[in-house]
C-alpha cells in the first residue's frame, strides 16, 4: 500500500508543480512503480535485472500502437476537422435560429441545440466552445442579452462534446476499460439528448427569472425555416449514416470513422471550403492530436499496469466491503471525487487518472461498465463548467476578451444545477442509459 501511496504522491508532483505532460507523468510513475513492485531499491538499484519493467512498457506499447480499434480515434478526428473546415456552424446555428429565435431566450436555446449538432460532428468540447462563440455571440449581443446568459450557454453547450457520438472520450474510456465501444455510442445518444433538454429548461429558467437577459428575436417565415434547414441536410445525413450504421450492426464503430472521414471531406469539397493549404493544416493537425491521445493512453495503460500489480482494486474492495455500505453509496461517493476533481484536473487528466483505479472496482460491485462510462463522462462533462478550473469556460474568456471570467462562472449556475439533476437521473435510473445498448446488441 505504501508504493501505491508513494507513486500518486509523486505522479501529482510530477503533473502540478514540475508540469510534466501527464502522459510522460503517468508512463514514468507507472515503469518505476512496477520496478519496485519486482523487487527494485536503492540498494540494488546497479544490479537490478530490468527485463520485466522494460517488457511490460514494450508490450505496452507494441499493443497499443498494433490495437485496430484506435484508429477510429483519428479517424473521427479527421472527421470533426473537415466539418469545422466546411462552415456547418453558421448554419447549424441558423437553422437552430429559425426555429427558436423568436421565442425569450430563443438565441440561447437555439445556440443550446446547435451546440449538441456541432459536438456531435466534431466529438470536442472545447472545439464546439471556441467555434460557437464566435457564431453565436454576435447575434445574442445584437439582441442585447447579458453577457453571463449568452457565454453561460456557449461554455455549457460545448460541453455536450465528449457525451454526444461519436466522443473520442468515450473511445478513450472504451480503450482503457475493453468495453465495447459501439454499445459506448449507444448508451451516450439518450442522455446527450437529455442535456440538452435540461439546458433549454436552464434558459427558460433564467429568462424567467430575468427576461431582460434573452429578449426575444425576430420571427423567421416558413420558407427561410426551410431553406436554413436544407443547409444542414448534407452534415446531418452523414451523422445518420455513420451512427446508423453502428446502431443497426452494419459497420464497425472504425469502418464507421472512415466512412464519417470520407463522408466529411466530400462535403467540404462540395462546399468549395478546403485549399491545398486548409487540407495540409487539416491533416497535421489530425495527427498532432492524435498522436498526443495515443501517448496519453500508452501512459494510462502503464500506469493501469502497475496499480494492478499493486493490488489496488483488490485493496479497495476489501475496503468497501469492510464498510457494510450500500454499492450505491460507494458510486455516490466516486461521483463526489469527480466533481471535486473537477475543480482542480482538466477532464482527459482526471480520466485518466481515475479510470484504472475505479473500474476494476465498479465491476466487482456488479455494475455495467457501460452505465459506468456514462455516467463518468456526464461527471466530467460538469467539470468543464466548475469552476476554478472549468476548461470551455477558459476558452470562452480566452476568445471574448471583453468578458470577465466571473461574469461566465456566475452565468453557468442554473447550468450546473441542471447538470447534477441529470447526473443523479443517470445514476438512479440505470434503464436510460442501457436501453439502446440492451434493445441492440444484447
């Protein structure tokens, strides 16, 4: 238990004060870890044979680069990259207008909804944040609504971006847990659709309460309804392809992310929206992030490894045991870990973190690992909004300079507090979550 102690001690050592990358942090804790684990110390430190940490890294490794089911990380990726290339946010963003801006708060609840569209397509938070703000502030200022309101549902709308399929942290999740990533995709569709209709009712809570802060826009006719809808189209039968196709069995979640990948850069050549240099930074910049996301779940994978040897997991269920208390409560109480994790870890850290210690437990309380999943990614979804850390709201002030970080922590209140209610519905009624995955594919 001691080396257990030893290495978070220094794993957080390594990522808060020497600001190590957590990937190396991780990889490093977790090789050194299983060293002392086969019998490494200072007193043999010259003699020590190093064949097991160095296989176990190397397998690691080997694996993970060899895994077929990573490759629908870039792909997915790619995917995102060549929608953002293609404009679909200002239209996604109009169509949402036109059907909602005339009402109180219509701005907000249509950014709300393009926001889910948008994260559904690109799989990032932070890329739905910093790409609708620029959509939609504009417009919600001209209209004269308060700051806190319109940054509150940009910063809580990006967030949809890692629950929404296709999420490369679901992907991420599936990696490290071995769940199946498809029944993943499945289990996140009902739930993002609830945050969404939580987050509309944010907004018609807070008009309510101040309807000076989302005065009502102008009525859009029929025919221009139609015609911002038909703009979307193209985006949206791709999006129903590729998770129909998963849904209905007839690709795999890779030939999935190829068919998304191919799917996108025919819109965007369509769409006369991609040069030779738009494409180059495209695909760099798909490969950046994808080799950051494939070191970072090597490193996980390390670490994972020498927790295991350690006994955590068994160790935790000892003492869970030993407690005599409800599983319930014990999913209760790693879902108040998170939430206060969130203040301090950006969400892929804090996963990553948490994911090798937690699930291994969950499992042997008898809990789907795919319910799991939801509902940790609804926990980290939270995150982004909680202050101090909240990473969609340090984009947002990043990009609108001329507002507070303050003014959008105070905006996202009733957004947070829709948050926890959803939160506490995933938990208490496991049935939302594992319908589709049960109505499909068990």
């Amino acid at each position: 238990m001691s080396v257990i102690l030893i290495g978070f001690v220094v794993l957080l050592l390594l990522i808060i004060v020497v600001r190590m990358p957590i990937a190396f942090a991780m990889g490093l804790v977790g090789f050194f870890g299983f060293a002392v684990m086969m019998g490494l110390s200072w007193d043999n430190w010259d003699t020590f044979r190093w064949t097991g940490p160095m296989s176990m890294a190397a397998n690691r490794v080997v694996s993970t680069v060899q895994n077929y089911s990573l490759s629908v990380i870039p792909l997915f990726i790619l995917m995102g990259n060549l929608v953002m290339r293609s404009g679909l946010s200002q239209e996604l963003y109009q169509a949402s207008n036109a059907f909602l801006g005339h009402k109180k708060g219509g701005l907000a609840m249509a950014t709300v909804v393009a926001c889910g569209g948008f994260s559904a397509i690109s799989g990032s938070s932070l890329a739905t944040s910093a790409t609708m703000s620029k959509v939609a502030m504009p417009s919600m200022r001209k209209y004269g609504y308060s700051d806190s309101l319109a940054t509150a549902t940009i910063a809580a709308g990006g967030s949809l971006g890692i629950l929404i399929p296709p999420s490369v942290i679901l992907v991420v999740y599936g990696l490290l847990t071995e769940t199946s990533i498809r029944e993943l995709f499945a289990a996140g569709f009902i739930p993002g659709f609830i945050a969404i209709l939580f987050y509309l009712g944010a907004v018609q809570y807070v008009v309510w309460r101040n309807p000076s802060a989302g005065p009502a826009g102008d009525r859009t006719p029929w025919r221009e309804r139609l015609i911002a809808l038909r703009g979307v189209l193209g985006v949206l039968a791709l999006f129903v392809i590729v998770m129909g196709g998963i849904y209905l069995g007839i690709f795999t979640p890779t030939e999935a992310a190829g068919i998304g990948a191919g799917g996108a850069f025919v819109i965007a050549l369509m769409r006369k929206s991609l040069t030779w240099s738009s494409l180059f930074d495209t695909l760099t910049d798909t490969a950046r992030t994808s080799v950051m996301l494939l070191v970072v779940v090597i490193g996980a994978l390390i670490f994972s490894d020498f927790i295991n040897r350690a006994g955590l997991p068994d160790i935790l269920l000892s003492f869970v045991n030993s407690l005599d208390v409800q599983p319930i409560v014990v999913i209760l109480v790693i879902v108040g870990i998170y939430l206060i994790l969130g203040m301090v870890f950006e969400s892929l850290s804090m996963m990553l973190l948490t994911i090798p210690i937690f699930y291994p437990l969950v499992a042997a309380l008898g809990y789907d690992l795919v319910w799991f999943g939801i509902v940790v990614v609804i926990a980290i979804e939270i995150s982004l909004i909680t202050p101090p850390v909240g990473m969609n709201v340090f984009v947002l002030s990043a990009v609108l300079r001329d507002v507070k970080t303050s003014t959008i922590f105070k905006g996202v209140g009733p957004f947070w507090v829709a948050d926890i209610l959803r939160l506490l519905l995933i938990i208490f009624v496991v049935q939302i979550s594992l319908f589709l995955p049960t109505l499909l594919y068990r």
